[in-house]
C-alpha cells in the first residue's frame, strides 16, 4: 500500500466514525416509513383555534396535536372517554381509557386491563411536561392488515377515497372537530421503473469495472452528492416532540454532508489520475448513499412518499441513493484492484494510473 492511501484510509476511517453517531436510524427523520399506498391529510379544524395544530404524521398512523393556547385540550378516546389532556403543564394520559391501550398496536389487537373500561374513573398519569404530543390513532387509517378496501379492491388502478375521518376535541368548554381524508393511489408498475434502477446501478459499477480510466467513475460521484443533499434537505419536519429537534435534523443532514465532501475528493482524483484514490472514494461514497437511501427503499414501490418535495423527484433521489450507492462499492473496488499508481517514468508523467487487470 502506498503512502499517499494509507493516508486516504486514516482521513476514510475518521469519517465514517462520526458517521457512525448520526447512525443510519437517523438518515430519515420522518420516522418509521417512508412510502404508503394509503395517505390521510387534515382538511380543516372547526372552529380554528389560534395557536392549535394538529397533524397527520406517518400516512395517518399517527396524529401531532401542538396546543400553544395557554388552554387545556381534551382529546376523548373512542367510546367518548377522557383519553388525553394537553395544555400548558405538560400532557396527562387517563389509564382508565381504553385508547390508551388499544392505540398499542396497530389493529388494536390487544387485551384490556380490567380497570379501562368506558365510565370508568379517570385516573390521570403524566406523559410529558409540553404542551404538545404524538398518538397512534385508529380513526385515521385502514385496520384491516393484508385486506384491501372494497373499492380498492374492485379497482386498483385508480385513486379512491376510502373514508373520511374526525377527531373530536374539546378546547377549554368548546368542542373542536379536526376532520380528515384518508385516501389510496396505485403504486408505480414495477415493469417500468426496476429496469432503470437496474440500469444505473450497472453502469455506476460498470464505469469501475471497465472504463480504461477512474475519470468517468468520478464523473459520475457529484450525482451521488447531488442526489444525497436534495433528499436530505427535503426530509420531512420532525415531530415537535422529538426528545432533540435540531439533533434529528442535524442527524439527517450529516450522512449527506459528508457524502457530498467525500464526492469532491474523489471528483479531484479522478482529474487528477489517481485512479486507487478514486475507487476508494467511491466505496465510501456509495456506503454513505446507501445509508440514506436503505431506510427509505419503500418508496421505490410506493404511491406517496414522506417528502416536503414533488413525489417524484424524491423517489427518483432514493433510487439513485440506492442504484448509484451498490454501484458505487462495487465499481469502487474494483477501480482499487485494476488502478495503481507507480512511480512516474518520465516528468511528463507524474502519477500515472495503470490498469493491471
């Protein structure tokens, strides 16, 4: 190994370590998904209550309520009992409400205390000390896992609405609907997309496989950097409840950052006919994409994508995250097995690589 790459290797190795804090949970602030077929939206809080938010986060399996009123909101459970209370001091949730338990599980397939029970005395426990929280809330999305709706399953190429949705809540002494739509697209045809990311990821691989040169291996690099900061700059904005907002969004903005250091190197290699240096880059390069794009796969066949972006333009960022990421490693080692540089021959050829296999 020459001096110059294990120097590379050492600057390499300390990237990837502060990667490794933002680890790749965090590559996505949106949460847990990132593509649905299914999506809920808010369409109007009746009456509007200045400084009152609510929220569909997660396609409609969770609700954000944001109460900076200085008054306490009630939000009932589904028989009509006390569920939550938010406001001022923080938020308290009633044991005795059956939501508290059913709002577990995604179907609601769980066992009840004997203690929840409609009518029951509130018994009142604090969950937060903000006035703003996150639920699961069955009144916002399909509870039949593996079931399509009716309509959906009668024609599952065209949109439809499966239902609309209401969320009461109770505002000091006044009653506060939040009504919704819950609502499913047909996925992208899988014939028409999977043979273009197929493409891009052959012939990111291809340029380090076979190219006479690291030039066009590096060529491609700034795409990879491009494709990492657009969908990290259009990642959704993170719960107001998260434990640390600015630590999710710099956690989320990092991987990209780095990614996009890392391109410019290996950009400057390659011009420079530092053919080893360059597959390393690119190893790196497409390790670091594929942090970002993995946790977000699902959106390759999905209908909606978490983005604040156009849907598009963020299902074709993952896929390059992803396509250009596997063909990134791979053509980068095998520019680092066919490249090397040797001691000039004459002065006018410094540092030049030789393929040698």
């Amino acid at each position: 190994m020459t001096r110059p790459v294990g120097r590379l290797l050492v600057v390499l190795a300390g990237l990837l370590a502060t990667l490794a804090v933002a680890g790749p949970s965090a590559a996505h602030v949106g949460g847990e998904q990132a593509g649905s077929d299914f999506d809920a939206r808010v369409l109007a809080t009746t009456p509007e209550v200045p400084g009152l938010t609510v929220r569909v986060l997660q396609f409609g399996d969770e609700l954000e309520l944001v109460n900076g009123t200085g008054t306490e909101v009630l939000v009932p459970g589904y028989d009509g009992e006390p569920y939550l209370r938010i406001g001022p001091d923080g938020v308290w949730r009633n044991a005795n409400s059956p939501a508290t338990y059913i709002n577990l599980d995604r179907y609601a397939q769980v066992d009840l205390p004997a203690h929840a029970e409609r009518g029951a005395e509130p018994d009142w426990q604090q969950v937060s000390t903000e006035p703003h929280y996150v639920w699961h809330d069955h009144r916002t999305h399909w509870m039949s896992e593996n079931v399509l709706p009716p309509a959906v399953a009668a024609d599952p190429t065209s949109e439809h609405t499966v239902f609309e949705w209401v969320v009461p809540l109770v505002h000091g002494d006044t009653d506060v609907e939040v009504s919704g739509v819950l609502t499913w697209s047909p996925p992208p045809a899988p014939w028409l997309v999977w043979p273009l990311y197929a493409a891009l990821a052959l012939l990111a691989a291809a340029t380090g496989l076979l190219a006479h040169s690291a030039r066009p291996l590096g060529a491609l690099l700034p795409l990879g950097a491009a494709a990492a900061l657009w969908h990290a700059g259009a990642t959704p904005e993170p719960p107001v409840s998260i434990a640390s907002h600015t630590g999710a969004v710099v956690s989320a903005l990092l991987p990209a950052l780095i990614a996009a250091l890392v391109a410019g190197l290996g950009f400057r290699a390659a011009r420079r006919g530092r053919g080893a240096m360059t597959g390393l880059f690119a190893v790196v390069l497409g390790w670091l994409l594929l942090v970002q794009g993995l946790p977000d796969v699902d959106v390759l066949w999905a209908a909606n994508v978490l983005s604040s972006g156009p849907q598009l333009a963020a299902r074709v960022a993952v896929a390059l995250l992803l396509a250009l990421g596997a063909g990134f490693v791979i053509g980068g080692i095998a520019a680092v097995r066919r490249f090397r540089e040797v001691a000039p021959l004459d002065e006018a050829s410094p540092g030049r690589p030789v393929p040698v296999g």
